[in-house]
C-alpha cells in the first residue's frame, strides 16, 4: 500500500491528499494523485467531501506540497479511508 502525505488549510475547511499512483503504466516516470476535500462537518466529525482529483509527476507534486506549507497549510494525520 502507498504511503500518504497530509495537508490542511489553516482555517481547517480544505484537506489534501498526496499519494502515489501504484498502477501507474509509465516505466519511466513516478506519478503522484492529488486528492483534494472539503471540511462539510465539525472537524473529525464526519470525513471530508472529496471535490478534485489531479496527477502530477512527483516532482511537481513536490513542489506543490512545498508551496502549500509555505501558505500555511499544516501536515495532519489522515482524514479519510483510501
């Protein structure tokens, strides 16, 4: 099973999931899927409403995770099943 990597916003309404794609057909490259969310109930409540899904090459997924901790977003434990 992939490992998952956790982020939310600072207000706690949006979550994001980073995980790799395992059944991904390019030999050459890593692809990592986004999972975006959103927070409809009390914190741990209820889990997020997952909006949006993207791949990106692991090294702009890198990126993007970086540029969302540097906006605030915070690591989290996981907030929904796989």
């Amino acid at each position: 099973m992939a490992r998952s990597y956790w982020l939310v916003n600072s207000n706690r309404s949006k979550v994001k999931r980073f995980i790799e794609n395992t059944n991904n057909k390019d030999q050459f490259s890593k692809y990592i899927f986004i999972d975006s969310g959103k927070v409809t109930s009390t914190w741990g409540k209820e889990p997020p409403v997952m909006t949006k899904r993207e791949e990106l090459k692991i090294e702009k997924a890198r990126d993007e995770y970086k540029k969302l901790l540097s906006q605030g977003w915070r690591k989290t434990p996981p907030v929904w099943g796989n």
